[in-house]
C-alpha cells in the first residue's frame, strides 16, 4: 500500500519505518530543513533505540522515502497519517495550528479518494474539523477521516508499535477505514474499532490515567516518609492486585516528557471548555509539580546547605533510553542547586549535547566517575542501567562525601551502603 506520513517526531518516524518494514510505500514527509537533511542522509534526528538501522535499511531497499511536500503526499498516498506536533499554549490549551495548516494543504492537493487518519494527539472534535478543513480546501471534495491514537513510549517506540496491546481506530464505519484495518493486519493485534469522538477520548483518557498512577504512588511516597513505610514494598504490594497492575507505580521525582504533563494539562482545559472543571487531574498535576522541590529540600537540609558544595548530577533526559529533554526533571534540579550555590557536574549517555548550550556555568562530564570527581553528593535523577551497574567503590572513592540521593529508587541500597555511601531516597 501507498502511505504517507506527516512529521517525523518520534510517532511519525516510528510508524514510517514500520509501515515500510511491513512492505508498504512510505513517504514521509518533513518541513524542517535540518531534520531533512538528516532523514535523507539517513540518520535519526533523535535518539531511539533501533530506529536509525531502521531508517538505513528502509531507505536502501526504496520502501521509504521523504520530501517536504505535503502535497506530493497527498497525492501519491492510498493511505496519509498525519503526525505533527500538538503542542501546549502557555494556557494548558492544545495548540492545533500545525495540524489545520496540514489539512488545508492536503485538502489543496486532493485528487483522489484518500484515507485521512490522524496520529497526533488532539482534543475531541479534531477529527471532524480535520474533515471540514479538507472538504472547504478541496472545494467540495470529501477525504474519510479517521482518528488512531498511538500509545508508543519513548525510549521502546519499535517494539511498542510493532507489538501494541491493542490498535484503536475511531471512524464512522467500519467499511471506509479497511484500508487501515488491513495495514495493521500484519500485526496481529486486536483492533477496537469506535466513534472518532471516542478515540480522540480514549488517547487523553490513557495518558492521564497513567499519570495519575504515577501521582498517586507519588503522594503515597510523601506518606511513607512521614510514618516510616517503604513505598517500593507498597508499590509491590499494590501491583500484585490483578486489579491495580504493577506498572507505572514506581514513585520517583515526577513524571515528565513531551506528552504526560501536556496531555494532563491539554486534558483538564478540553475538559474545562466541555463544562467539567477536571479537580482531580489538577491534584495530579500539583502533585507532581510538588515532587522534585521536595526531594530537593529533603537534599539541602541533610547537606545542611547547598551553598559552595559540589553536587554530581547523573542523568539529564526525561527517561532512560532517549536524549529528550522536554519537561525532564534534571532540569528543575539544576536550576534549584545552581540558585542555591552549589556547583554542578553532570553526566547523562544521550542527552548532554541537548542540555550543553544552555548551561555554560555547568560541567559536563565524560563518565559518571568523571562526574563524581570532588563532589560532596551525588543526585541520580535519570535511571540509566549504566549508573544501576556503577562500580559504585570507585564512584565514592572520587567523591569528597559519600552521600547518594536516589530520585528513581534505581540503585540498590545496599551495595552502595556497603561501599560507604550514606544513601537517601524517595518514599522511604
Ligand atoms: C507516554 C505514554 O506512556 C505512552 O503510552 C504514550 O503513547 C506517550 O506518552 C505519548 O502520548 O506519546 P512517554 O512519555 O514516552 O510515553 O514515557 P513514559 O514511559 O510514559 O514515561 C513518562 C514519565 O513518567 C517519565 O518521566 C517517567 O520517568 C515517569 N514514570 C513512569 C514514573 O515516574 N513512574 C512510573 O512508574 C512510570
């Protein structure tokens, strides 16, 4: 089949070379003219395990292809994703001007009966605007257009696209989205079928409630500190209940990324705009807004001060696997220790060349011993296997003070204690 996809953030990219890998003709299409010059010499504009072989291997065999042409797009496709940005206005509001400009240009180039289906995560009702744009562009010509929210993660985008739990497709009916049930064929995974309205929904509705479990272990972590509970055996506890799930209750400094914090926020403003003030999501939000400052004074009260101290920072991407930094959580350290005085090392596998030109006051170092070098206590931030493994003796035997503050509760406790360490952590 003939696909074209929009945008080649992580969910655009991802399902290009997916798609292509399956078999299919894949144009993908990009506007900015740097990450262009990447896709066509190639390389992955950012990094994902597995997807830059990908991409090479997509692009020799002539299954994949990319331009920064909607139009071409729009003209050579059976089937056209459209996977830009969504991004926040400072308001918490989604702004969907990219999307629009996407569907007016292909409404501009419609030519024959093309499957329109919409990847980017937008509020209820964009789908059908997505359609009226098209129709009002094109002069009267209808596309079908269809909503197909991805749930990928970063940092396991491939294997979360080619092994989904399920596929969701919002349509009117079912006979107009075949085209789409039969790419996904190959998969082998169940396929919901629903309103366009309903899978706009059920998008928000996952991602909010993945962040309110995080919330929710988070707040029960803030308890545990107070009265003398462990939140990881909690946490355990809890997730042996088939009806809870062990996932997404590992408590931590919060969650962040391009799409938690600002689906919560885009969710709680749709759902404002509908007539339903949403207080338990802006709990969710306080929440987690609340975690990383508290870990962080818990941090100064037991160095007694910041000012003058050296701290080793490890990790800086929002999550392992990934050199994103959008809403990352190490950002929020740095800024609190470098206000308070102290000096700041750091180290992160990926995501140092992101981070480099912001902070010329900070040190960036080659390795987490590196890092360590001189420094009065180290803060893990990001959990990376390779700060888990440490040879966590040589690490102290750089440092000045061995204290280690463990913000995902990803080191064990007792190796580090039995290589000196004084160790503190979240929720216990
Ligand atoms: C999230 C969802 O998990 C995906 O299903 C969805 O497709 C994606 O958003 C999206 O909308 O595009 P992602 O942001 O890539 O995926 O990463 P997650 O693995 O969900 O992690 C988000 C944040 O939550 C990270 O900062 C992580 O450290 C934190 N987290 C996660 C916790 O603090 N505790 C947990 O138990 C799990």
């Amino acid at each position: 089949m003939r696909v074209a996809v929009i945008g080649t953030g992580y969910v655009g990219l991802v399902t290009g070379v997916v798609l292509a890998d399956l078999g299919n003709q894949v144009l993908c299409i990009e506007n900015d003219p740097e990450k262009l010059a990447k896709l066509r010499a190639a390389e992955a504009p950012s990094f994902e395990p597995g997807i830059e072989e990908l991409l090479k291997r997509t692009i020799a065999d002539g299954s994949l292809r990319v331009s920064d042409s909607v139009a071409e797009a729009a003209k050579f496709a059976d089937v056209l994703f459209i996977a830009v940005g969504t991004p926040s206005r400072p308001d918490g509001s989604v702004d969907l001007s990219a999307v629009h400009a996407v569907a007016e240009e292909i409404g501009k180039n419609l030519t024959h009966d093309l499957l329109v289906v919409n990847k980017s995560t937008a509020p209820v009702g964009t789908v059908r605007e997505i359609g009226r744009i098209i129709e009002r562009s094109s002069i009267g010509r209808k596309a079908v257009v269809a909503s197909n929210p991805e749930f990928l993660r970063e940092g396991n985008a491939l294997q979360d696209t080619r092994e989904p739990d399920r596929i969701v497709i919002g349509a009117d009916d079912r006979a107009s989205v075949a085209a789409l049930e039969e790419l996904y064929s190959p998969l082998n995974k169940p396929i919901l079928f629903t309103s366009p309205e309903s899978a706009e929904m059920i998008k928000y509705a996952c991602n909010a409630f993945l962040a309110t479990k995080i919330s929710y272990i988070n707040a029960i972590s803030r308890v545990c500190e107070l009265c003398g509970a462990d939140v990881a055996h909690v946490a355990k506890g809890m997730g042996m209940d088939r009806r809870i799930g062990p996932d997404f209750l590992k408590a931590g400094l919060g969650y962040g990324g391009s799409c938690l914090p600002k689906d919560v926020a885009g969710f709680i403003d749709f759902a404002g705009r509908m007539g339903y003030d949403f207080q338990m999501l802006h709990a969710v939000k306080g929440v987690n807004e609340a975690q990383a400052s508290h870990f962080l004074q818990r941090i100064e009260k037991e160095l007694g001060g910041l000012e003058g101290k050296t701290i080793c920072v490890l990790g800086l991407a929002f999550k392992p696997e990934t050199d994103d930094m959008r809403a990352a959580k190490s950002l929020e350290v740095i800024d609190f220790l470098l206000a308070r005085g102290a000096a700041v090392r750091v180290h992160d596998p990926a995501a140092m060349h992101v981070v480099e030109p912001q902070y010329p006051q900070i040190e960036f170092a080659e390795s987490p011993y590196c890092a360590a070098e001189g420094a009065d206590a180290a803060i893990l931030v990001t959990e990376w296997n390779a700060y888990k493994n440490m040879d966590f003796d040589r690490f102290g035997a750089k440092m000045c003070s061995k204290v280690f503050f463990d913000g995902r509760r990803a080191c064990s406790q007792q190796a580090l204690e039995r290589a000196g360490f004084r160790y503190f952590t979240i929720g216990s």
